[in-house]
C-alpha cells in the first residue's frame, strides 16, 4: 500500500516573478485555493495521508497553510464563509505533514534524495504540485502499482515540439495504457527524442530509488535527476509508463496556470 507522498517545493518559481519572492510558487492560487491544496486532496483521495514536503527558504507559508488559523476560524464561525474553510480543515485533520530543507538546489534527483528521512523504507508517490491534475491520476497509479509492485511513471503524449521540456520515455505495451520502459531521457533535443511521450508530476517510487540517487552522477544541466534514476530501476528491474486518464494543467507555465484558473472557476464558481 501506498500511504506517503513527497511534494519536493524548494524551486523558486522565477516563472511567476515577482509574485515569488515573497510567496511560494505552489501557494499561488488556482482561484481560492492554493496549488498545493490540489496534490494533497489527490492523495487523500487515494488514501495517502502521510504527506512529505522538501521545501526551502521562504517556504513558511506552506506550513501556516496546513495548520489550523484559531483567529480565523473564529471570524468567519457562524457565517456563510466558514464553509470555505471545511475542505482544508478536513484535509489538516486526516494529514501528517512533515517537512525537510533542501539546502542547495542540485536537481529534481537530489530534492527526493533530500526527502528520504520523511519516506523511510517503503514506496511512496511524488507529486510535482504544478502539475495540477484533475481524474484521480494516483488513484488509478496506486491501483496498478498494487498489482505490479514496481516504480510507476505517469505520462501523456506532448506536441514533438515541446519534448524538450520533459523526461521522455521509449516504451513496451504490456497492458492497455500500460508500457514497460526501455528508456527514459530528460529534455532531450527534439531531433533526438525516442518518443512524445512525457513524464508529468506524479511517480510512484519504490524506496531502492534513494541508494540509487545516492550514487548517480549529475546528468541534463549538471543536475541529479529522477528520469536518470528510475532508468536505472528500469534496467534492473522493471519500471512502469502509465497513460493516465484525465486531464493535467502545467501551472509552472502562464498559460496552463490561467486554463487551470478558467476550468476551476467554471467549475466551481458558476
Ligand atoms: C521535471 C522532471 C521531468 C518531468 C517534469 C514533469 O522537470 O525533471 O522529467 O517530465 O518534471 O513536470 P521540471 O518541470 O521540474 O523541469
């Protein structure tokens, strides 16, 4: 069973300046409720409870966020607005919530590597919060990881233009919707990518993957990355790619931040 999740939240979110410098990236909200609070009721809704965060400097206002606010509660109690709070509320009582520096930033790699004392020995998901994800994606990761016990990539087809900005897998069907990956690349050049398939912000990892970045070299831009070690779980093992059903929003960029806005807003305030 999957029952930890680790949110690596050190990045500085330069994309959004100058809103980030003075509020975390995944606190910037998708209409009233930050990007955080998105990953976290995924994974309450696949039954994770126990949430990891491998944050930086700057990064308090994830902590108040997921902590009571007595003062506030105390405002709105009795009005129509203390409503809005019930959501957060519920997530806050069902959640452990732990938290690690990352001290320097040396690559998505070493941001899970940094978060290894919150995961302890057992496999956990990995969600990248930016990644806003609507269809219970780990819902139906935690499923299959159920049946095949290895590391679990998420992935959707991108324009070939744009593979540029993933971990892109070469892959075996085994299953609908299911491949067995023979290869994985971060950011390739476009010409030289084995596919269109990307890798997007949500893994299920088991816990070899921490001996495993403890000792890979620095790969794309000089950075320890995740694509370069779960490659290595795929040649030793085996390693998942799952079209996930449903719908992504990439909220590190402009553009998918302000669909996001729009699709939560018609659906939820219309
Ligand atoms: C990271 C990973 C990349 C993955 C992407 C998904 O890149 O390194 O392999 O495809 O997340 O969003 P980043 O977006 O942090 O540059």
């Amino acid at each position: 069973m999957i029952k930890k999740a680790l949110f690596p939240a050190a990045g500085y979110g330069t994309r959004f300046l100058p809103a980030t410098k003075s509020v975390p990236k995944e606190m910037l909200p998708i209409v009233n409720k930050p990007l955080i609070h998105y990953g976290i009721k995924e994974c309450v809704n696949a039954g994770i409870f126990g949430i990891g965060f491998v944050t930086g400097r700057a990064k308090r206002a994830i902590e108040d966020y997921l902590d009571y606010s007595p003062e506030v509660e105390e405002k709105v109690k009795d009005s129509s607005k203390a409503k809005l709070l019930e959501e957060v509320n519920k997530m806050i009582k069902k959640c452990t919530f732990t938290y690690v520096r990352q001290k320097e930033m040396l690559g998505l790699g070493h941001a899970v590597l940094t978060g290894e004392p919150l995961i302890g020995n057992n496999p956990f998901a990995v969600v990248l919060a930016d990644d806003l994800c609507v269809g219970e994606i780990l819902t139906q990761m935690v499923k299959l990881y159920e049946k095949y016990k290895c590391t679990i990539v998420a992935v959707e087809e991108v324009d070939k233009n744009e593979v540029n900005k993933y971990g892109i897998i070469e892959g075996k069907e085994i299953e609908e919707g299911v491949m067995m990956v023979k290869n994985m690349v971060e950011k390739p050049d476009i010409d030289k990518a084995p596919s269109n398939l990307a890798a997007i912000g949500r893994y299920i990892l088991t816990p070899d993957i921490f001996n495993i970045l403890k000792n890979i070299k620095p790969g794309k831009g000089g950075e320890i990355q995740l694509t370069d070690a779960i490659l290595t779980q795929a040649k030793r093992g085996m390693v998942l790619a799952y079209k996930f059903k449903g719908k992504r929003f990439d909220c590190g960029s402009v553009s998918g931040f302000v669909e996001a806005t729009n699709y939560f807003y018609e659906k939820e305030f219309k």
